[in-house]
C-alpha cells in the first residue's frame, strides 16, 4: 500500500474502469424496472462543503445498493 494516497492517479483509473464497464449507463429500453433518485440543486450558500458530500454519499449508496437489486438506476446528481 502506498504511504500517501495518490487520488490523481486512483481517480483516473477508476473513471476509465467505470466507462470502460459502463457502471453509471442508464437505458430506459433495457427492460428492468427504473429506480429514479433526483437530488436537489446545490444551494446558494456558497462553495461546496463536507456537507454537501455526505447527502451525495447517501444518494451514491442507494444507488449502488439498487443496482446490486437488479434495478435499472437512473441517478441525477447536481453538482
């Protein structure tokens, strides 16, 4: 294991993993049942925070966990 975290270069490689396997893919024809999460706009409050982080978590997790169910997830997240 590496001693400090190299993100650009785990970033990387899991984006190209997720297209490369089309994880996020979202077809509405593929003929399972559509599970939507729509996530609120960000708010006007200023930069983005730690806050803002753990209801995306949350959204991200369910996402996941439906996807695992078998469901077609369709999940909009607005950043």
């Amino acid at each position: 294991m590496e001693k400090n975290y190299q993100h650009e270069i785990v970033e990387r490689k899991m984006q190209e993993f997720w297209e490369k396997n089309k994880i996020y893919k979202f077809e509405r024809t593929e003929g399972k049942e559509v599970y939507s999460i729509d996530t609120p706009p960000p708010t006007v409050s200023g930069s983005l925070h730690i806050g803002h982080i753990f209801s995306y978590t949350q959204a991200e997790m369910i996402a996941r966990f439906k996807r695992m169910q078998g469901y077609n997830v369709f999940l909009s997240i607005w950043i």
